[in-house]
C-alpha cells in the first residue's frame, strides 16, 4: 500500500495515481493467480493472493516496475482508462456530493472527478508523479502470514508524505440545495465512536420508517470519508421519486431530532455493540485490523482501534445523543427543485461572493441553456442563477479556476467547460447567449493556455463528428 491517492491530486492531475497503478501493473498481467490493484481517496494498493514464494515474487516485481516505469504503453493505458471510467458507475452520489460541497473541485471533492490526467498528461509527468509518491517511505506492507525470509521489495528511497491537508469550506449550516433527483443529506462532523452509532441507529431507523412501515424506499445509502483522522464528511440517501421526497425529508428531519432529544434506547446501543463483537469473530477481520494500522501509519491518523474499545465497553446514550444533535446542525438536505424543506436556507453554489458584471441574454434561437438560467459576466469571472433567484449555482472567478475542458466542434469556436477550485462547473456555448461567442473569445485570451485541457467525451456536449 502506498499514501497517495485521487485525494493528493489536482484537478488538472486527476487521474495520475491511476495511470501509475495501471502502468505499474502492466508487465504482471496474469490469470494465473489473483492478483489486482485499487486507487482510492488517500492510498493505493497492489494486492495479490496465492501461495508464499508466488507472492514474494509479484511484491518484488510490483516493486521493480514502480521503481523503472515504464511508460512506453502509456497511450495504450489512456484508452483502457478512458474505457473502465466509461463502464464504471463511479463512487455513488452519496460519497462524492458531501466531499464536493465541502472541498469544490480540489482534494476529497475530486471524488467524483472524471480523469482529466488521462487525457492531457504526458509520459514525464506521470514518472514525477510515480517518484514522488511510490518509494519505501510512502509505503506499508500487510501480510496474511509471517512474512517469507526470501521477501524483498527493492523500492527507491524516499519521504514519508503527510495525508492531504486542505480547509473545508465555512458552510452555515443547517441547509437545503438543489440535486436532480434522490434525497441525499450530507454532513462534516467530528468523526468519534458516537458519530459513528448516531448515523448507524439514524440509518436504521429511516430503513424502518420509510421502507417497512411507509413503502416508499428500498435502502438508505450511507457512506463517510475521514479528511483528517478527527472529521469525516459524511452522506446518506436514497433514491425516490420527486413527489415522495418531501416525505422522507420530514423523516429524516424527525428521527434525527428525537435522537437527538430522546437518545438512543438500550436495545439500539447492544445492537451497535452486538454488531461490532460479530464482526471480531469473523475471520476478515483480522485482515481488515491489519489494513486499518497500515493506513494509520501512512496517514498519521489514529486507528479505530480506540473506537472498537469505547463501542465494546458500551457507549454513554447522552453523547450518543449529543452526536446526533453535532450531526443535525450541520446537516444539508439536497433534492429536487420544489421539494425541499422551506425552513432552512439555500445553501449557495459557491462559498465564494457571486462575480457582478454584465447579465447575458438568452439566444432567442439555438439556445442549449435551460429557460430560467442566468450567466453574468464581468472583469473577474462568471456567475450563473436560475429564475429570479439571487442565490448562485456556481460562481467561477478567474483567480480560482481550477480548469478549463475545450470542447472541439465542426464550427469555428469551441465549448469551454470552466472549473472552479471552490466548487461547480460552468459551460459557456457560444451559440446559447446573444454575444456568446464574443465572450467565449474573451475567455481563450484570458484563461491560461496551461489549463485548458481537450474535454473528454464524457465532458462532451457534442459527439465528435
């Protein structure tokens, strides 16, 4: 395992932990064992299963071509990516809006991404990213045995890198925002054994409530990731049709404030302890405490070894409450347009203030942009609203653009896909705005050519002709 991953990116990046994973992995291809590799948030791992002296030798292979990429497949590999990502479903919305709404188009909130890298970047940069990132120093080892006396993993040396260290965003919380569809809510709270049995009883008792006594769901959808070892963002949901959402909002809004007012019963609490025992029992979790350290040791973050030992010696049903409570106030609600809870406030697109400048006008014939939506421009960016509305969608100043995807199309100018570092995306069309290609020749001239990027077909407005 190694300590970098999507999360120690940038935008302009993303994807380079993965083409060094695949090209790490290219000269190992076999069926002859299992044997597979992961990127994920903040590590990378090469993983292989079979007899002593079969595992000695792919680790030590693994650890040869870490250590001489090479990069000569590297168009090869761009295709494969392009086609997993293409196929993949991706992280569900549950993992990657929380992140985004915290964090923008930087760090955790590259999640949900596409991967730019693998369009743009070239053989030199993901050598520098291997050198930087795949050395011993970066690196933890778990075993499933004793480790072999013939065991070797000749790595180049190098530092131990920290995890990702980034601010989230100040969000006046509680707040509802606009998602095409589903109910998801969406939290950063201190991530402590209490948190973790509030959001498990909340879970469980939505699950009841709205599938087993109303019949309006299937699941609820849950999933945290830590940013720092003491906080984790965390999201849950489900998916429902627009007309029902208002319903399992006010649910959620009530089993989370009687847990938070009442606590948890008793039952509840030997239930999330009665839970975490089985799982001790089970034989996956030996492996699982053995991941668990190396990740500590890679991050810096404490395991939750401490969290099992406070869950077995039994939780306190006040700060388990007093968890709920953290977890309330902080909370965002997203749904659809109409659905949402009229009580809270709209939480912007942005945390940073809406650009002023001139309002565009809608093209009166050809336009692709939605009736209602607004784009201002002016001398420091783009702000886009929807109706009358003076809360933003998104807000792009030109000192915070964290990329720009160039859409190529049969006309003479193209579509720019902007990226804003604190969050959201805006796409100017020239043909959508009366003086739209005015601006978009106004944007080429201003936005560095160093981040523009051709936009993948995933990006693409247009199939390419």
């Amino acid at each position: 395992m190694f300590g970098v991953g999507v999360a120690h990116e940038t935008f302009l990046g993303t994807g380079l932990t993965h083409l060094v994973e695949h090209l790490a992995m290219r000269p190992l291809r076999t069926a002859r064992y299992d044997a597979n590799a992961t990127t994920a948030m903040v590590h990378t791992s090469f993983e292989v299963t079979s007899g002593p002296e079969t595992v000695v030798e792919h680790l030590r292979r693994i650890c040869v071509s870490l250590g001489n990429l090479d990069t000569g497949p590297l168009e090869l590999e761009r295709g494969v990516l392009v086609a997993e990502e293409r196929a993949s479903e991706g992280p569900g919305v549950t993992a990657w809006l929380p992140a985004s709404i915290w964090f923008g188009n930087q760090a955790y909130g590259l999640a949900g991404n596409l991967q730019v890298a693998t369009v743009h970047a070239g053989a030199d940069d993901v050598r520098a990213w291997c050198a930087q990132w795949f050395h011993r120093g970066n690196a933890a080892l778990v075993l499933s045995g004793p480790p072999p006396a013939d065991l070797r993993l000749p790595l180049p040396d190098g530092p131990r890198r920290p995890a990702p260290q980034i601010t989230p965003f100040p969000l006046a919380t509680p707040a509802q925002t606009t998602v095409p569809n589903g109910v998801v809510g969406c939290a950063l709270v201190g991530w402590t054994a209490e948190m973790a049995c509030a959001a498990s009883i909340l879970i469980t008792r939505l699950t009841d409530r709205l599938r087993h006594l109303e019949g309006l769901v299937y699941d609820i959808a849950f999933d945290h990731q830590l940013i720092d070892g003491r906080r984790t963002v965390l999201g849950f949901g489900t998916d429902v049709p627009d007309r029902h959402a208002p319903r399992v909002f006010a649910a959620i809004r009530a089993e989370l404030a009687a847990l938070g007012e009442q606590g948890p019963t008793d039952d509840e609490l030997a239930a999330d302890r009665m839970g975490l025992m089985e799982q001790l029992t089970e034989h996956e979790f030996t492996g699982y405490r053995a991941f668990d350290d190396a990740m500590s040791e890679l991050t810096g973050w404490p395991s939750s070894a401490a969290h099992q030992k406070q869950v077995l010696a039994g939780l306190d049903a006040g700060a388990v409450a007093a968890a709920a409570h953290e977890l309330a106030g902080q909370l965002v609600l997203c749904g659809p347009q109409g659905r949402l809870p009229a009580d809270l406030p709209e939480l912007p697109g942005s945390p940073l203030a809406p650009v002023r400048g001139r309002e565009l006008k809608r093209a009166m014939v050809g336009s692709t942009a939605p009736r209602g939506f607004r784009l201002v421009a002016g001398d420091e960016g783009l702000t886009t609203y929807y109706g009358s509305s003076p809360i933003p969608v998104t807000v792009v100043r030109f000192d915070d653009v964290a990329g720009v995807g160039v859409e190529h199309t049969d006309g003479g100018l193209p579509i720019l896909h902007v990226f804003a570092r604190h969050g959201g995306m805006i796409t100017v069309r020239p043909g959508d705005w009366r003086s739209g290609r005015n601006l978009v020749r106004d944007l080429l001239a201003r936005l560095p050519a160093g981040l523009c990027f051709d936009a993948p077909d995933a990006m693409r407005l247009f199939e390419q002709s």
